[in-house]
C-alpha cells in the first residue's frame, strides 16, 4: 500500500499513515471548514489496510486544536481502527496532550468511551 | 426599536476590544481573525490555558456563523456578504469575551433557541453526555456543521451561553451570542 504522508497546514494536520511501519500519526492543528474533504481519503486508506493490517498497530495523535467537524471525522477514523481491533490484531492509541491542557485529555477520554481499542493518554511535558 | 448594531455594542462597552469584524465570513476571514487574536493574546503572556480556550472558541464560534448563517435580508445595506457576520473580541478583567451576530430567520429562531436553553439548564456533566451523544450519533450536515458547536462552547468556557434576538424586520431578526471565557471553569 502506498502511505499516506501529509504536511500540515495552519488549519489541518501533518498525517504519516505507513503501513510498512504500522505506526501512524496524526500531528498538529485540525480546524478546517471543511473537514471531511481532509479525512475522507484517510478513512479510505484505513479501510484498504483494515484487509491485511500489520499483526500491531500504533497510532499516535498529538493535536493541539482540533474543531467539532474534525471531531467527528477523527472518530471515524477510531472507528476504522476498532474494526481492525476486533479482527484479532492488536492496536493501541497513544493520545498526546500538553501538560495544562485538560480540554484536550478530556476529549482524549471521550474516545476512549466510545471506541474499544486500548487508549493510553500520555502527557507532554515541556 | 430601531435595529443598529453599534449601538447594541457599545451599551456594553466595558472591555478592551481587541478585534471587531463585521461583513463576509469565509475561509480567510476566519484565518485572518485567528491569527490576529492569537498573536495578541501571546504579545500580553496570556497563559496557555485560557489562549487555548478562547482560540477554541473563536474557531468553534466563526465556523458556527460560516456554516449556519442565513442569507441576509433583501433590503440590508450590505449585500456582498453572502455569509453576513458580526464579530467582537474583548479583553475583561477575567479573561475574554467573544460576540458574534448574524441574521436569522423568525422560523429559524424556535429552534435555535431551544438549543441554547437546553444546553444553558444542563450542569457540566450533562454537557459532557450530550457532546458525546452527538459525537457518537449525529452525521456531518450538508451545511458542513456538526451540530456540536454550541454544546463544545459551554463545555469548554464552563459559562452559561447569554444571547438575544433583536427584530430586524417582519422576517428577520439579529442574533446575539455573547461567549465569557474565563481562565477557571
């Protein structure tokens, strides 16, 4: 599968989907109008790799803004990530969030009640 | 009572403002607000938690006006603005606040108003329940919006949403939305 390598822009993040590596990262700031013109494709991907994933996969999300629309597009990519769980390979997601910042550890949380795939919250501290 | 946004504004002149917009919301604008308020609020040391908040807000707050503003009036001065919106950010003594305005439709305001009630008498917690409900069971709409705007507000300033409509002509009226964000919730 060819990865998906994304620079980020002030409105969307920086995004590595490799399937080589089986870690994938999703970076940076999230606020864009139109949100799921941006994640649609990765979605896409998503349910491409769902067919032969790797035996584990990382994903690390380290946002520091993200907008409701996003929301909503970042958990259909948890979605994606669940099907792939529930298919008896591991995954795991790493939500990162800065020290002070208990907006993005809540929103963290959120997900992790929703979607059954192990999160592990981890705190950036600077 | 005759219909005038400056006046309207400067009855609570209390405040600094810090940016005031009014006309066209599209995709620059919005990057152009964001970015000034954003720079303002590290020109002053403003600490991280409360720039995040009111960054979120304004985000959450100009993409609310860019996705669900109805067309303005016929008989408005200003008929450029596809997308007519009011927007005024103002330093307060304990954090900012953050005003937005835009015409509505009268059959639209039932509706909308019924969404800031049920979300100012709910507590924190069921704010939270409610984000996640939405989350969790509302499709993107054709007009781009998720439906979670408002509700991400309030959960995140922890603030009761303060709003008023004022009467434009027999179809219209003018939305307030009047946003505190505050460093402690």
């Amino acid at each position: 599968m060819e990865p998906i390598i994304i620079e980020g822009t002030p409105k969307t993040p920086t995004v590595k989907f490799d399937s080589a590596e089986g870690v994938f990262e999703i970076k940076g700031r999230s606020i864009p109008e139109n949100s799921v013109e941006f994640y649609k494709p990765l979605v896409d991907w998503l349910e491409s790799y769902k067919e032969s994933p790797l035996t584990k996969t990382v994903v690390n999300i380290r946002l520091e803004y993200f907008n409701t629309s996003s929301s909503k597009c970042i958990l259909d990519v948890f979605k994606k990530l669940e099907a792939i769980h529930r298919a008896k390979n591991e995954v795991e997601v790493n939500w990162y969030y800065e020290e002070d910042d208990e907006d993005m550890l809540e929103a963290g949380e959120d997900y992790e009640s929703i979607i059954r795939v192990p999160f592990k919250m981890i705190e950036i501290v600077e | 009572m005759s219909f005038d946004i400056e006046n309207y504004l400067s009855d609570q002149s209390n405040g600094n403002v810090i940016l005031f917009y009014k006309g066209n919301i599209d995709s620059n604008v919005i990057n152009h607000v964001l970015d000034t308020v954003e720079d303002k609020m590290v020109a002053v040391n403003e600490q991280s938690k409360l720039r995040k908040k009111v960054y979120n807000v304004l985000v959450e707050s100009l993409q609310n006006l860019y996705h669900h503003v109805d067309r303005v009036p016929a008989d408005f001065e200003d008929q450029t603005a596809e997308k007519f919106g009011l927007l005024v950010v103002k330093k307060v003594d304990n954090g900012y606040k953050i005003v937005t305005g835009n015409f509505v439709q009268d059959d639209n305001i039932e509706k909308l108003e019924e969404k800031i009630k049920r979300i100012n008498r709910s507590s924190h917690e069921e704010i939270k329940e409610l984000y996640k409900f939405i989350l969790n069971h509302q499709r993107i709409s054709a007009k781009g919006g998720g439906g979670l705007g408002l509700v991400d507000i309030a959960r995140k300033t922890g603030n009761k949403l303060e709003y008023s409509f004022k009467k434009y002509n027999d179809k219209y009226s003018f939305f307030y939305l009047d946003i505190l964000v505050t460093e402690e919730n």
